[in-house]
C-alpha cells in the first residue's frame, strides 16, 4: 500500500503525455477556399496558411493571391502562379505552414498523390521564430511515400517537436493533397499547485498508517 500511495504522490509531480491527436482535412462541401484553415482536436489549435518556398535557399514567402482549398481528399492550394488545385511544384513550390498553438512532436502525414513519384518536402522550425527563413531550420528534401493514386502514409522516424511546421512540393511534377496529420502533444509537467492535493493526501494516509502501527505495537 505505501508503495501504491508513493506511486501516485510521484505521478502527480512527474510529466504527463496526452494520446496522439489526428486532424483529418477532409471537406464534405464543395470546393471551400480561403486564405487559413482552423482546427481544433484533442484541445490543440491548428491554423493552416498557403505559402511558397525557394528550393535554393529554402526562404519561404506567401503572396496576398494564395489561397487553400479544400475537398474530400484534403487540402489543395491555389498560389499566385497559377497552378493547379494541388500542393505541387508547377510554377512555383506550393507549401502548407502548420501553425499549432503548442509545442508537438509531428508522427506522420496522409497525402493523396496522383503519380508514381510525387516526393514532398518537408520543414522544420528549428530557430522556434515561426518561419523557415533561417539557416538552422532543417528541411528534408524529397521525401518519397508508397503509393499510386491512394493515400499513402508517411511517418516520421526522427523526433520533430515544435510549433511551426510545413509540407510542400519541390519538383516539378510533384502534385498531392494532404488528407490528414497525426501530432503528440509534447511532454508537459503537471503545475504544482494542481498536483499538490493529490500529493498532500498520499503523504496524509502514509502519516495515518505509520501512526496506527506505532500505536499497535505499543499495545503488544
């Protein structure tokens, strides 16, 4: 029984994880354009933005004409090139900002892809300043998924967490949209104030028993 109560005083003071939370873009309506998307599951807030990137220096810029788009399939993107309704790379390199509104650990993307070689890119906030414009943000180019015509899968084998991310289109022949991104909230420390009533009782009942043993023994 100690043990147990010794438990539970530790597990209210130690980090706690919430299970994995899934955005899922797909759009019943027809044809919804705008400048941003807002979701909201498990408690996280995501906001997705249009952009494009230079594959030379990685800079990233939105252009006022940049819209998203929307359908049962996910997200597409119209930018001021005047490409087609994809995230793709015709024209200029089309990229999808993922703002959340606390720190995640990104786990793996869904993508429609309609060729046999449709890579996307993927970008990484390293410098935490909510752009991709410096020489620290990491980027991993030509990320190629299984697939033909179908969602593919993609998960992530290193650990990025952060706040900012993006997914875009690099070649020129690239074209997918993105159907859904699966998050783990990042591991958060329980605020003291909260934990101590958890805490306090524990250590109460520990105080109770010890008590009530010295009080049996000195009746033997």
């Amino acid at each position: 029984m100690k043990k147990i109560l010794t438990a539970l005083a530790i597990l209210a003071l130690s980090s706690t994880a919430a299970n994995a939370a899934t955005f899922d873009f797909s759009y019943s309506g027809y044809n919804n354009y705008g400048t941003s998307f807002s979701y909201m599951q498990d408690g996280i807030n995501l906001t997705l933005t249009p952009s494009t990137f230079n594959q030379n220096n990685g800079n990233t810029s939105t252009d006022n004409n940049d819209r998203l788009g929307r359908w049962s399939n996910g997200i597409g993107l119209y930018s001021s090139y005047g490409d087609d309704h994809y995230v793709d790379g015709y024209g200029g390199n089309d990229m999808v900002i993922f703002s959340f509104d606390t720190e995640v650990t990104i786990k793996s993307v869904t993508l429609q892809r309609y060729g046999s070689d449709d890579d996307f890119s993927f970008y990484f906030d390293a410098t935490g300043d909510g752009d991709f414009n410096d020489a620290a943000d990491w980027r991993d180019n030509e990320v190629d998924p299984v697939g033909w015509n179908n969602p593919s899968i993609y998960t992530f084998q290193q650990i990025w967490s952060g706040m900012t991310f993006g997914i875009g289109a690099e070649g020129y022949y690239d074209g997918f949209k993105i159907k859904s991104v699966t998050v783990d909230p990042t591991l958060s420390v329980v605020p003291l104030p909260a934990a101590l009533p958890l805490y306090g009782a524990g250590m109460a009942v520990l105080g109770f028993m010890g008590w009530r043993r010295k009080k049996q023994a000195a009746k033997a």
